[in-house]
C-alpha cells in the first residue's frame, strides 16, 4: 500500500472551509477514508484591536490553501481536483508534490511518533538553548509542535515558558 503524504491544494480565495466540508463530505459518501486521511485549513490566533478591545481571533495562515494529507491515486486526485472551489494542487504541472518533512515542521503537523519520557506535572531541566540550566513544572505537552510548557520562576513569579523537547530531559 502506497504511503500517505501532505499536499497543498489551490483555492479560491475565501473557499477554504467549504471546500474542506466538501471534500470531507465526498469521502464519507464514497468510502474514501482509507485513502484521504485529513483535510487542513491551517489556522493562526492573532490579537486584534477593535473600538479599543483586545481581542484573539483566528485567521487563516494561507488564505487560498488547503492541506490534505492522502495516499496519492487517480481516485483520490479526481475526488480532490473535481471538488468546487480547487482550482488545482500546488506543483509543476498537474502533478502534485507532496510536502516535505521540514515544510511541515512550522505547519505543527505531527511527523513521527515521539515519545517523551516526562508527563504533565513532572520536573523537569532544560539542557539547551536560552533557558539552559532551568528547571520547571511540564503544565502542557503539545506533541504536534514537539514542545513542552514548563512554569519556571522569573524575577519571582511563576512564568509559563515553551521549551522544545530536544532541549529538556526529566529530573
């Protein structure tokens, strides 16, 4: 069986959502699942000022892009290409080309599975980078950006801080 891989889809612009319910829709009704694993509008929280308010909204991070993870086949390409609103994968030609694992990395799309010997609630050291010889609490693990959220203490106080996983080791 042929492996899976990310590709970038074109879209109208302002299209992306409804071509993600479309395309999710198509796969239900033609039993597709095995085939087209995920469908992405990859999303970003921005602070916005409105009136004087504050206020964290989404937006989207490739207006006119659509990630979809699929086994690459004339069936799968068909379905994905034919849908309205795609106006074609993002590649020479008509031939898609699937991401790479490093185009991937800043997308916070899980490449592998990793797995950390620390949970939730542990202590932990940092052993590089800028907090080097740090030691904190794991208050959340986000496997998909490969981080930790540790508290350490600054100029007194409890800080959340986001530490890479290649940069701690549990104490």
């Amino acid at each position: 069986m042929a492996e899976a891989n990310w590709y970038v889809v074109h879209t109208y612009s302002g299209y992306e959502n409804k071509v993600k319910a479309d395309i999710e829709k198509t796969i239900e009704n033609r039993h597709l699942e095995e085939e087209i694993l995920e469908v992405r509008v990859p999303m970003l929280d921005v602070m916005e000022m409105k009136n004087g308010v504050r206020k964290n909204v989404q937006k989207k991070m490739f207006p006119g892009y659509v990630l979809i993870n699929m086994i690459m086949n004339d069936d799968t390409w068909y379905v994905v290409r034919n849908t309205r609103g795609v106006t074609g994968f993002v590649g020479p030609g008509s031939k898609p080309v699937p991401l790479t694992e490093a185009e991937m990395r800043p997308l916070g799309i899980k490449v592998e599975n990793m797995t950390v010997d620390f949970a939730e609630g542990d202590t932990i050291a940092v052993v590089a980078g800028v907090w080097k010889d740090t030691v904190g609490v794991v208050q959340r693990i986000d496997f998909g950006k490969q981080t930790a959220t540790i508290n350490v203490e600054l100029f007194g106080r409890e800080t959340p801080v986001e530490i890479s996983f290649a940069e701690v080791r549990k104490k």
